[in-house]
C-alpha cells in the first residue's frame, strides 16, 4: 500500500518501506489523461498518480485546483511547448 500526501508543502509518497518527499517546485511539467495525473521530475522522470485513488470527482477536482496554483506557468503548460 503506497499514501499520497498532498499539503501546502508539496507531495510525499510514502509506503511501508520509503518516504519520498517533492516540493512542488521539483515538478517541471505536467500532463493530465483520462485515468492518469503525471507530474515531471525531469525529462524522464515522473511520479504517476492514478486517478482512482481519489474517492470522487470533486477530490480530483481540487487536486487540479492545487497543482494550478503550486506549480510554475512553464510545469502547467509544459505539454504544450515543443522541445
């Protein structure tokens, strides 16, 4: 079983064995489908989160408030610029 911890701090992910924390700062992009939030490290790198794991449709809409105004311009609208 792996938590998700959303504050105003950042996001931590935490399950019986780690603890990995993000300030929002470390996110560089991101990009949203169907099922699925991505929240860009690097180029590479992303933590996944599934939309499943919020218990409704508001939940997920207040995670999108939160990322809207935590991460950078350039995070929010970094799918749509061409590298």
């Amino acid at each position: 079983e792996t938590n998700l911890i959303v504050s105003e701090s950042g996001i931590s992910i935490k399950d019986i064995l780690t603890e990995t924390k993000f300030q929002w700062n470390a996110f560089i992009k991101k990009q949203e489908s169907n099922k699925y939030f991505f929240l860009f490290t690097s180029s590479i790198q992303a933590i996944i989160i599934p939309k499943r794991v919020f218990k409704n449709d508001e939940d997920i809409i207040q995670f999108n408030k939160m990322l809207s105004q935590h991460l950078s311009f350039e995070a929010e609208i970094g799918h749509l610029i061409k590298s």
